[in-house]
C-alpha cells in the first residue's frame, strides 16, 4: 500500500465477499487452534501420553503465533500480500494433513509451531489486505471482520472439537479442518485482490516504525489487559463451580454464552474503532476491569458471575479491534510488520495472565486468581489513559484502497 489519496470505495459487493473470505480463513485458523483444547483428553488416550505431555500442542501453537508470525511478516514485508496470504494458508492446510494421515505427537508438535507461526502470517496479511480494500472511515470494522473469525471460533471450536473427536476421532476431527481451509483456500484464489506492499519503506524502516516506543507503549496495554482477562478466563470452569455455585449442564450454558458474546463484542468493537481507537481502548480497558472486580467482589452470586462474566467477553472481545487500529496507526509508513504485533502481544498476555492465574490458585484458590486478575485489569486502565496522548511520529495521508477487480 502507498500513500495516496483513498478513492470512494468501488465494487462494494465484491469488497464484501473479499471480506467474508478473510473472516472464514481465520474461523478456520482459530478453529483448528480450538479443536486441540477439545479433545485433549482424547489425542492422551490414543496416543498413551499425560495430559500434559499433549499440552505441549497448545503452547507449540502459540509460541508459533507470538514469534514466527512477526518474524515471517517481517521476512515477507516486501511481497504483495496476495501471495503471502494463500501461500500462509496453503502451509496452513497442509501441516494439517499431518494428524489426519496418522503423524506421531512429536511429529505434530513440531508441526503446530510452524501452523501457528503461519496462523500468524495469515492474521497480518488478512488484516492488511482487508484495510486496503475499503475507506479509511471503515477500517475498524474491516480488522473487525478478520478478528472476529477468531471470536466466533472461540465460541464453537471447543465444543465442535469435542463433538468431532468424540464422533469420528481426533485425526478425524483434522480431517474436517483440512477440507474447510482448503475450500477457503480455493475460494480465495480467485476473489482476494493484489496489495502491494510500500515499497518506499525498506525492512529497517518497517523495524524502527513497528517497534517506535510509541508502539511499544500502546502494545503494553494490550498485554496487561488480556493478562488480566486471562488469569481469569483460563479458570472460568472452577470460578463458576466452585465459586459462584454454577454447575452441571448450566456451565456448558455459560460457556457457549461466553463466546457468543465475544463474538458479539468483536463485530462491534470495529465501529469504536472507526469511532475513535484510543477511547475506545480505555472503554473496553474500564469494561474488562469493572467485569473483573465485579467477579473478585460479587462472583459468589450466580447472577453477579455470569452478568460480569458476559461483560468480560463482550468488552474483551470489543477491545481487540481499537488495539489493534491504534497500534496500526502509530505506527505510520510501513504498518505490514505492526499488523502481526497485536496477535502476537495478545498471546503473550494470555500465557502470562493463565500462568499468573495458576500461581495464585496454589496461594488462594480460584478466588485469588480472579482478584489478581482484577488488579492487572485495573493497571491496564492507567496504562491505557496514559497512552491516549501518544500520536504517531507524522500523520499519515488518507490510503486509497486496493482495486477489487
């Protein structure tokens, strides 16, 4: 993308079906990142491990995520990100293939570092190619659409992952990954428009551009503020047993409840965004927060856990989008490298907050995980005010958006 005058957007349906496209590839990305977290249990069985030996899936898949996904996007700064985006997903489907074609768990594990460092790619590249192709006015909703595939992953791939596995196995269970990514794939093939790259800002200009402490500053709230929300969405199953007096089938209710209204937060996170991204990130901070407190406090009242509970999802959620904008433009010229920062910033916050979470449950319990959830959340609001005043180095033009033929 270069810097020149947007035109009116042109060919609105078409940007549609664009968009919808990159809103499928990272429901399917998000979904096979959930599909694991389903069926734990189940790949510790067939393959005779402990749990936690198959835990490592998970941590492979985020560790590729939080560093292969800059490191690739760094590596690919200079290419079209037509060709980086179908070439991410197309690795993407077919590392996939390696569960469903019977690859032993070490094999997997490996596997799942590339994936994710792949997911990560695409999560930059999607992101990118879909502010391209719609007025500046528009562009929180656009990232809102890319992000929100992974809300509403959120919301089914657990339970999808345990019905999948529980009905044809969890090899089986890839199988229907592989064949969704690569419908996803065919598809954009032909409907995912060229987005040159800026030519005009060499690899260090993307460096000093994505990691100006400006940046790095906006970014640190991110990371306090999903470390808050994940010491305590980690433990949401033993807060809502064990402290707000939730069980049975009702938490199953709950869950499903949880993600539905990510999902809900997400879609309407990219009009704040659009809106005005540094107000609504201390919103959503403030949200996030008050959600928490409200746990720490009240959380002993089934109606106090589940209203707070559902506030901590939609503002959760919400906040994304405002993130992930305003990183965006502080950044400036050269903004290809920062579009892999958040999702990377965001998976460190969530290893940090569920790691967090755990300490404090051998001190005191699922109680003191949620209030030192509280506390982070609370530090998070300061750092968002403070960050409110932060503006990018020179004020970037109006883009025109990419031609989608």
């Amino acid at each position: 993308m270069s810097e020149r005058q947007r035109r009116p957007e042109a060919g609105r349906s078409r940007t549609r079906v664009v968009l919808g496209v990159l809103f499928a590839g990272t429901f399917v990305t998000g979904c096979a990142e959930m599909l694991v977290m389903g069926m734990l249990d189940l790949i510790a069985v067939d393959q005779a491990v402990p749990l936690s030996a198959v835990g490592v899936l998970v941590s492979a898949n985020a560790l590729g995520i939080a560093v292969g996904g800059p490191t690739l996007t760094f590596l690919t700064a200079r290419f079209d990100r037509r060709p980086v985006l179908l070439s991410a997903l197309a690795v993407f489907t077919g590392l996939n293939t390696l569960p469903a074609l019977g690859a032993g768990l070490d094999a997997f594990a490996a596997a799942r570092l590339v994936i994710g460092g792949a997911e990560g790619l695409f999560i930059a590249a999607a992101i990118t190619t879909a502010t391209a192709i719609v007025p500046r006015d528009r562009v929180g909703r656009a990232m809102a659409v890319v992000i929100s595939g992974f809300a509403v992953s959120g919301a089914v791939g657990m339970p999808l992952g345990r019905l999948l596995g529980e009905a044809v196995g969890w090899r089986g269970a890839f199988v229907a990954v592989v064949l969704a990514a690569a419908a996803v794939l065919l598809v954009a093939l032909f409907v995912v428009p060229r987005v040159p790259a800026e030519a005009e800002v060499g690899l260090l200009g993307q460096l000093r551009s994505a990691f100006a402490p400006r940046v790095l500053g906006v970014l640190a709230v991110g990371v306090l503020l999903f470390a808050g929300a994940s010491a305590a969405q980690t433990y949401l199953v033993p807060f809502l047993d064990d402290v707000a007096g939730v069980s049975g089938a009702w938490v199953g209710v709950c869950l499903m409840g949880f993600g539905i209204a990510a999902a809900v937060g997400s879609f309407g996170g990219g009009r704040f965004a659009d809106a005005g991204a540094p107000r609504a990130l201390t919103l959503g901070a403030v949200g996030v927060a008050a959600s928490l407190v409200a746990m720490a406090v009240g959380g002993a009242s089934p109606v106090v856990a589940v209203i707070a509970m559902l506030g901590l999802a939609v503002c959760g959620a919400g906040v994304t989008s405002p993130w992930q904008h305003r990183v965006e433009h502080l950044t400036g010229p050269g903004a290809v490298l920062a579009a892999s920062l958040p999702a990377s910033a965001g998976n460190l916050g969530d290893a940090v907050g569920a790691f967090s979470g755990g300490q404090m449950i051998d001190v005191g319990g699922v109680p003191a995980a949620v209030l030192a959830a509280a506390v982070v959340a609370v530090l998070s609001v300061l750092a968002a005010i403070a960050s409110r005043s932060l503006r990018p180095a020179s004020v970037r033009r109006d883009l025109e958006p990419a031609t989608v033929h």
